[in-house]
C-alpha cells in the first residue's frame, strides 16, 4: 500500500509540464523510497475536477494522504526546485 498520494495540476503536455512532472517522480521516488502514488491532471482538459479542487495556479502539488491535505505552487523546473516544493509537503 502506498504511504503517500500525491495529485499534480498542470497544463497539458507542454515541456515545461513535461519536465516537471519528471523532476517531480525523480524526488517523490528517492524521497519516499517509491511508497507513493502520483495522479496528474491536465486543467486545461479536467476544468470540472479544477473547479472543484480550487486550484488557482499551476504547477501545483498536492498532498492528499496521509492527512490533513496540504499544497505548493512552486517551480518544478529543475530537481532541486522540485526537492525544495517536496519538502514542504513532507
């Protein structure tokens, strides 16, 4: 079972959400030695789920599991931007 559950809001398929997406996986693996799970929504085709959830800027991570739920807007750009927006999850 999954220790941690990650949701990651992004637009479409871009580099940028491309290259941050795989910033993201390389720390969540070494940071949760792969107990986790990552879902990622495109806003721009999820706009219902978008509304629903409130997010208000992209790229944003979200914590779900384990509790309370908590979220970071930050730039995912490079491994390191990504290790420092992990770490306030954590």
């Amino acid at each position: 079972m999954n220790e941690y559950k990650f949701c990651f809001y992004v637009v479409g398929g871009v580099p940028n959400s491309v290259r941050a997406i795989g910033n993201l996986k390389e720390i969540l693996e070494k940071r949760t030695e792969g107990r986790y799970s990552l879902e990622c929504v495109d806003v721009l085709s999820c706009l219902e789920e978008t509304a629903e959830n409130s997010v208000f800027a992209t790229p944003m991570l979200e914590r779900v599991l384990p509790s309370p739920v908590k979220r970071v807007v930050a730039a995912f750009n490079t491994e390191e931007a990504a290790g420092a927006a992990v770490c306030l999850l954590m």
